[in-house]
C-alpha cells in the first residue's frame, strides 16, 4: 500500500508538473494583453463605428473624398464673390456714370477710369456715398472733361428747344458704338 501510495503521489506530482508546464507554454505562445492595448482597440472601433467606416483604408478613401468636395466647394465660393463683386463694380458704374453725366462730363466712362472704384462705397439705399467729394477730386484732377456746354439756338428748331453744338456733337455716334466717326468729326471741327 505504501508503495502504490508512492506511485499515486509521484504520478500526481507528474501531472501537476505537466500541467504546470503546459499553462506556462500557452502563457508563452498567447500574447499578453494589456489594459492599454484593450483602450487602444476599443477606441479604433469606436472612432470606426462614429466614422462609418470599417478599416483605416476606407477611412482614408473618404478623407480623400472630402478634401476633393472642399476644394470644389472653394472653388464655387471663390466664383460667387468674384461674381459679387463684378455686380458691385457694375452698379458703382452705373451710378457714378449718372452722376456725372448729370454734371455735364464730355466722356463719363473714361472718367471713371482715373477713380479706384474699389474705395467708392454705396449706402444702404444703393446711392454712391459722397458723391460730391468724388466729383470735385474729378474736377481738380481732369477739368477738360468737364463743362460740356449746349447751344440754345431758335434759328432752326420751334419752341426754344436745345441743339447741341456741332463741335461737340458726338453723343449719337458715341452711344452707338461708332468711335470713328467721332473721332473723325472731331479732327473736322477741330480745324
């Protein structure tokens, strides 16, 4: 008995050996996982999920798509203000055109050349803010454009209308485009 004893106790201590030894060889072979690494993984997987993506690739893909839609998007924003600001610079045209036909300019639009439209400012209303500061820095700077003058002449028109001196007279010529034949009725009366 003492001796089967023996042998149970031994073939005990071999089982316990091998099964010792077969933890540590799977404790060897399993890699270790730390907490970290737990925190790691499940924040991927969180960023993954609220991304609705499932890989780092795919990820990349929509990045990728994204800055392309921003760009394109750039590239609109840009047109709608270079847009915005081509209908400012009409209207400022347009308006200081009428102010200073009212004035009697010889030729409006090659006065609104000298002006840096950009520092000409409309109100609320649309109108051109200190018009008249603008037109007196005209007048100091270009003074031959001003002073268009008018004939009042009753020799050949009824009821005291207004004709225009045919010295100056190039207003029909000039709004239809015809800038030949005002510049060549000018070199005619100039002489």
């Amino acid at each position: 008995m003492e001796g089967e004893q023996k042998n149970i106790e031994e073939e005990v201590t071999e089982v316990e050996e091998t099964q010792t030894q077969v933890t540590t060889e799977t404790e060897e072979t399993q890699p270790k996982t730390s907490y970290v690494k737990i925190r790691e993984e499940k924040a991927r997987e969180k960023i993954f999920k609220e991304l609705g993506v499932k890989d780092v690739e795919e990820a990349k893909t929509k990045l990728a798509n994204a800055d392309k839609a921003l760009q394109k998007v750039e590239e609109l924003e840009a047109r709608i203000n270079q847009d915005i600001a081509d209908k400012e610079r009409d209207i400022k045209v347009k308006k200081l055109t009428a102010i200073l036909d009212n004035e009697n300019v010889f030729d409006s639009d090659a006065l609104i050349n000298y002006l840096d439209l950009d520092e000409v400012e409309l109100d609320a209303k649309g109108n051109i803010k200190d018009s008249a500061e603008i037109i007196s820095q005209l007048k100091e700077l270009k003074p031959k454009y001003f002073g268009k003058q008018n004939v009042k002449s009753d020799t050949y028109a009824k009821n005291d209308v207004e004709t225009k001196n045919p010295a100056t007279d190039y207003d029909e010529d000039y709004k239809a485009g015809n800038y030949q034949a005002v510049i060549a009725k000018y070199l005619k009366n100039k002489k």
